[in-house]
C-alpha cells in the first residue's frame, strides 16, 4: 500500500504513511488493581537499573512560583532536552491548569502540546512501520514486539484524545482557528489509532473530526492558512490511506490546493514558507495518488526517513 504525506506537528511536517475506550480502561484499572504489589516490585527493579523515568511532577510543582508560567518553561525545557515523555506531563498539566481556570492555551502553548505528543507518537509509529516492512514480520517474536509497540500507541492516543476530547474540544466552542487546530489533532490521533485497530471505528471518528473542523475552516480561515491546509492534507490522508476512498482523497487534495493556488498573491510573509510547503505536499501526494507508479514498500521507508519535518502551524 502507498503512503502519503501528511502535515505532522509543529510541523513535523511528515510523509503520514500513513473505541470505545471505557470497557478497555475498566479492564485495564482491575488488572493493575489485582496486580499492584508485582508491578511495584517490577518498576522498583526498572528503576535500580536504570530503565524508569525518575520523573515526578509533584516535586516540580512545590517549586513553582507561576504554575502556568513555569509550566510552559519546563516543557520548552524537556523539548530541548529531548525529554519528550516529560513534556507530555508538563502539558498535561498545563491544559488542566488553564482549563480550570476557564483561560485559553495560547498559541504558543497549543503548538508545544502538538510538539510533545507527535515526538511521542512518533518514535512509536516509525518503529512500527519498520516491524511492519521487517522481512520477518511474521515471526512470532516480531508479533509479539509488534503487539507491545501497538500498546504504548494506544495509551498515547487514548491520553491526548482524553486532553483534546474532555478538554479542548469541549471547552473551546467558539468557531475559531483553535477550534480547528483541536479538531484536526483529535481527528490525526484517531487517524493514527486506526492504522493498527480496524474494528472499533477509530477510521469514522477520525474523519468526522476532520470533517468538522474542515466546515470550520473553510468559513473562517484563509485558503492559504497553514492550519486549513494542513487540515486538507491529513484528512485527504484519512480518506486515501484509511477509508480506502482515492476519489475523495483527490478532490479534497485538488480542492485545497487549487483554493490556495487562486490566493496565493494574498499570502503574508508570516506564514508563506509553511503554506507553501503543505501546497508542495498536496502535490506530491495528488501526484503519489494518480499514478500507476510507486513500490509501497519503497513509499513506507521514505516515510520513516522524513518522520519529522519542521512547520510550526500544522500538527
């Protein structure tokens, strides 16, 4: 199967390769219930050699002075440090900080979320992708691998998808370009869940966000809007790769490119490289998309390869 770009966070602009939760958590909550005491014993272990995150939140929070703003300073610090994991917390935190206080994530804050989340995702999804191509991906021992990485996938997603969900999308109602930005990042997550789980619906979740927040964005963004372009590339993605729809995938690509093309001379020096870049990208893909040429296999390395790009609107 090909693979296809798409617009990955801050932009880690990428080549996108490509449930009801609640009975899966329940399940999860009585296993660790009844497995407490192994488990501790377990991590206590992890940790004296050196395999456990040593991290702890709590001890951070007695030394901050402004929560918010140190908050934001730490996760800046993780993602400088590589710390990725660790900036997921700090965002975590900070969304439910705000969150509490009925204020808003700044724009800054909304792209350090996306930041910590894809790296996270992302290093998961690329080891996936190469058990996936392995020349002995069959073999039962990669399945198993294969199984355990499909497992911290779904934590992740089910992690952001509980921030964005009960969070950002419930709270941020107003038809704006946060909106979209917390519609289209909930549809990727439920994108990426639909790429390993093809029987809990993740595919329709995933494109009835995108759907939503494309509505959204086509009233109330630029055609050349870094987040509306992005949008049109991971939800042309969703219907290409995921829901197996090429035709829709091409009209929604064409449509999006072709809008921004007829715009192009009204785009600002701000956000000009990033646009243009995603317009490159609904090219490739339509390009990609319309051809009779291309080895999946070739397409799927090339998607490791360029996981992480750099545009800081699209997530």
């Amino acid at each position: 199967m090909e693979a296809s770009i798409t617009a990955d966070s801050h932009t880690r602009v990428a080549i996108a390769d490509k449930m009801d939760h609640t009975e899966e958590i329940s399940t999860e909550r009585n296993d660790h219930s009844n497995q407490k005491p192994k488990r501790q014993k377990v991590k206590m272990a992890e940790q004296k050699a050196g395999l456990a995150s040593s991290f702890d939140l709590a001890k951070f929070k007695k030394l901050f002075k402004d929560e918010r703003k140190d908050l934001v300073f730490m996760a800046r610090t993780s993602e400088t440090a590589e710390r990725y994991e660790d900036m997921c917390k700090f965002m975590r935190e900070l969304v439910k900080t705000t969150d509490a206080k009925k204020a808003d994530l700044t724009v800054e804050e909304r792209n350090l979320l996306s930041v910590a989340y894809k790296n996270v995702i992302g290093a998961r999804r690329a080891s996936w992708r190469t058990l996936n191509v392995d020349e002995r991906k069959d073999d039962p021992l990669i399945v198993e691998y294969k199984t355990q990485v499909e497992k911290e996938m779904d934590e992740i997603c089910k992690d952001v998808l509980d921030l964005l969900e009960n969070f950002l999308v419930k709270h941020n109602v107003k038809e704006d370009e946060s909106r979209v930005f917390y519609l289209k990042m909930t549809g990727d997550y439920y994108r990426y869940l639909a790429e390993f789980v093809s029987d809990k619906g993740h595919d329709k979740k995933a494109a009835e966000f995108y759907n939503s927040a494309l509505k959204i964005a086509e009233t109330t963004l630029k055609p050349t809007h870094p987040i509306r372009l992005g949008l049109a590339l991971n939800y042309s993605v969703c219907q290409y790769e995921i829901l197996k729809d090429k035709k829709k995938a091409c009209e929604l690509a064409r449509e999006a490119f072709d809008k921004a093309i007829s715009k192009l001379d009204e785009l600002d020096e701000a956000s000009y490289k990033d646009s243009t870049l995603i317009m490159q990208l609904l090219r490739d893909n339509l390009t990609l998309w319309t051809s009779d040429a291309g080895d999946g296999n070739e397409v799927a390395k090339a998607v490791m390869m360029i996981e992480l790009g750099l545009c800081k609107y699209c997530t």
